[in-house]
C-alpha cells in the first residue's frame, strides 16, 4: 500500500529527530563543550565539579583549517565559459556569505541542506539549512535521485513542515508539543491552499555532505578527533590538580610533635589540648624546633613534563588523524622554507580538494534548479554537465604567484586561464580586464596612444553662441 503524504511526513520528522543526536554531539565538542572522560571515579571524587566547563578545544580548528580554503568563485558550462546568469542569483541570495557557514556546518554536523525556491512565485531564492531543521530521502537503489524532501521549523507556540515531492508540496502545522499533523493555515491567505503542485517538477532540497562511504551516512570531520580531544582534556586535569598540590616543594618537621594549645574551662583549669593549625605558620614561614631529634625533610615538587608531552603526542595524533598541518595546531613554526611549508600542507590542501568535488556536485544541482525556476532548461542542462570555479586551496605569496604564472605565459598558456589562477578574482574580474584588454589593443591600432598612457583629452570646447540682436 503506498504510504500517504501525511505518513511520510510522520516518518521523516521522526527519522530527522532520530538523527539528531550524533549532530548535536559533535556540534557541542565544536563548541567546546565537552564532558570529562577517560578519569577514575577515585579522581572523580576528589574533584567533584572543578573541572565542569573545562576544554582545550581543537575540535573546532579542523573544520575551520577546511573552510577557510573553500570558495567557489564561480559556476561553468559544458562549452568551458563562465555562467554570469548563475552568478548573479548566487550574489542575489548572499550565497557568497551564506555559503562559508554552510559548509562549515556540512563539515561539523556531516552534512547541511541548500533550498531553492520561489517564495513570493516571481524571485527565485537559494536558503541553506542545518541537518537539524531537514532531510531528504533518495530513490531506493539510486543514491543520486531524490524522492522527497521536508523541511521542518518552529515558530511560536506551532511547528510548521513543508513536505517537498517531485509533483506536490504539502504543508503541514501542529502545536509543538505534539499531535497530528494539519493543513497549515497559519501565514496563508484564504484564496491559498496548504497543498499545490511543484512547479519545479523536482524536489528543490539538495544534500550537501560532508564525506561518506557508500554504505554508511556523511559523518563529521571531528567524528575521529573526539576521543583524542577526551584524553587531552584528561590529562590537562591531571595537570592542573598535580600543579595545585604537588607542583611546589613541600617541607615536613620530623621527630616533634604536632604543635598543640590547652583547653581551659571557666575556672582556668586545663581539661584537654587541641592542635594548632598549621596553615597560620605556613603562610608566615615560621618555624621552630624544640625537641632535640627533630628534623626538616623535604618532597621535591612534582615533574608535570611528562605530562605535556603526552598532551603533545596526542596533539600530534590529531594533526596526522585529521592531515591538519601541524603549524595550525601548535602554532610554532621555525626556519620553515616555502618547500617545507607546502609539503606540510599537502594533506590539507589534497584534503579539500577531494572535498570540492563532493560539494562541488551539490552546488551544480543547486545551480540547475535555480536555472529551472527562472525558466532556463537548456541552461539548466549545461550547468549539470558544468563545473564549480574553486579558488586555489593552496596558500602561496604574491611572489609565488607571479613567478608560476610568468612560467606558464613563457608556453602560451592564454591570459584568461592565467587570471584564473590567481587568488580571489572573480569571473567578473576577469571579464573586465578582457575589455580593458580589448580597448588597450584598439587604441594602439587606432594609433590613440593617449588612451593608454597620460592624461586624457577633455571634450572640445564648443564657441559660446552670438547675443541676440536687440529689438527696436
């Protein structure tokens, strides 16, 4: 029996509720919020609370070392040039800022969501969504092919869901507390149904996700950084209650008694002695030996090296783990050449562009049903068959730069292709030095080399016209 709109409404939100633990998990180890493991119940005792709140996090400087080497400049056909249409709805959307932050969430959470549609039916809009707020499911055996999509959102006191098939979209609300699910009628006009055709013909919800295997879901980049980044705050406890107690020498009075005062009652006569507190003659560094024998010893202060050592080997773990290079991490970086520190970022930088072609897909597909809402098959068609413009992932200096490139002119690789590689420019950019490119060839042939080189001439100045004569 073929399930109804409502039941696999009902089904999505559950799956999508079910999903969110692993989300929420990693979000809060990228957060910095991190319960302490990997301690005894013995230390766990002696400490209580102390160290609640604690984390010296690096599970957020994996992601982030991924994302800032991640922008798309552009969007290319099948024929090779640059979509300009594509890039003005990217601009359009802030795609270009929104953009960072999601895939920083892909890359925390395992994957994020981009939504193209027509929310007034005239402006198309591209919107990016956490994987905790949707979710899409596939064609059984066709991993590629999307089957539906729902998007779900809280406001006020009702929970909304938009429930997206290839022919329909359904709209749905309840009370947030629970219950079945409705016709959505809240924020609707009268004249507007809850539920009507997809113009788009497709489902406009597109995954975007992080890696994955071929039988398993997308997974976090910090998945794997997690039980180093226990051990590590482990071991700092350790450290910090070592450095609190045993850090500092400590000196002991042997063969005396404890110092002592006697306890009298009203009368004046002594029923009892208590000792003294010691804390006093600690802080005021007094001391006094009376009975013959006594001795001073000492307890070295503890050596908390080791320590730090294992909190390095573990950082050290974490940097091969995850091929975030070293120099992110501990931020040291000593007579390194420009060599040194390209082979050190190899990783990371064959890392994200593994990355890109992942991501690279998604936005294709985002970039294909823009191009669909706005009335553009054949465009469309391109953009699948297309490619994403990514900005170099690898960090060189201006200097680099130019000496690679000036290489690349010597064999005639083209102009355009060279400003291709160069850091930050826009197609836009680029098209705009080809014209000026263009003009700067037409004024040497048209022999204007003014137009080129010093100041411009102004516009002629045209003779002021005669007086009127005067009448009679």
């Amino acid at each position: 029996m073929a399930e109804t709109p409502l039941e696999m409404t009902t089904r999505l939100r559950r799956k999508l509720e079910a999903r969110k633990v692993k989300a929420q998990i990693w979000g809060d180890y990228y957060d910095g919020k991190h319960p302490l493991k990997f301690a005894s119940p013995e230390f766990r005792t002696q400490t209580g609370g102390l160290f609640d709140g604690f984390a010296d996090n690096w599970c957020s400087i994996v992601p982030n070392a991924m994302v800032e080497r991640m922008h798309p400049m552009g969007f290319r056909l099948d024929d090779g040039s640059i979509d300009k249409a594509a890039g003005r709805a990217w601009r359009a959307s802030e795609c270009d800022v929104e953009i960072g932050l999601s895939m920083l969430e892909s890359l925390v959470s395992g994957r994020c969501y981009a939504l193209v549609w027509k929310p007034d039916g005239v402006t198309t809009e591209i919107t990016f969504e956490p994987d905790s707020q949707a979710i899409v499911e596939y064609v059984p055996g066709r991993r590629r092919v999307r089957s539906a999509g729902l998007k779900v959102w809280r406001d006020g006191a009702l929970e909304f869901a938009t429930l997206f098939l290839p022919d329909m979209v359904y709209r749905w609300e309840r009370h947030v507390n629970g219950g079945e699910w409705t016709e959505r009628t809240a924020g609707l006009l009268r004249s507007e149904s809850a539920h009507f055709a997809n113009p788009l013909g497709a489902v406009p919800l597109v995954e975007i996700p992080n890696r994955t295997r071929l039988v398993a879901p997308p997974v976090s980049e910090i998945h794997n950084v997690i039980p180093l980044q226990n051990a590590v705050n482990a071991l700092w406890a350790h450290v910090l209650t070592a450095a609190d107690s045993v850090a500092l020498p400590a000196r002991a009075v042997l063969g005396m008694d404890r110092p002592v005062r006697e306890i009298l009652d009203e009368a004046g006569e002594v029923i009892g002695e208590e000792d003294l507190p010691i804390g006093k003659f600690r802080s005021d560094r007094l001391l006094w030996l009376e009975k013959p024998g006594a001795a001073i010893a000492e307890f070295s202060a503890a050596p908390l090296g080791g320590f730090i050592e294992l909190i390095r080997e573990l950082v050290d773990h974490i940097a091969a783990q995850t091929r975030t290079p070293g120099h992110y991490l501990v931020g040291r970086m000593v007579n390194v050449g420009v060599d040194g520190l390209a082979q050190n970022e190899a990783g990371l930088v064959a890392k994200v562009r593994e990355r890109h072609r992942y991501t690279g897909a998604a936005l294709r597909e985002i970039m294909r049903l823009e191009a669909l809402a706005a009335g553009e098959p054949k465009r469309a068609a391109s953009l699948a068959l297309g490619d994403v413009v990514w900005r170099d992932p690898q960090f060189r200096s201006d200097a680099q730069y130019a000496d690679a490139l000036t290489k690349l002119k010597a064999i005639n690789v083209p102009d355009e292709a060279l400003w291709e590689r160069i850091p930050g420019v826009t197609p836009e950019e680029i098209a705009r030095w080809k014209t000026m490119r263009d003009d700067q060839a037409a004024a040497i042939l048209g022999g204007n080399l003014a137009d080129m080189f010093g100041p411009k001439p102004g516009p002629a100045e045209e003779p002021a016209p005669e007086p009127a004569p005067e009448a009679a």
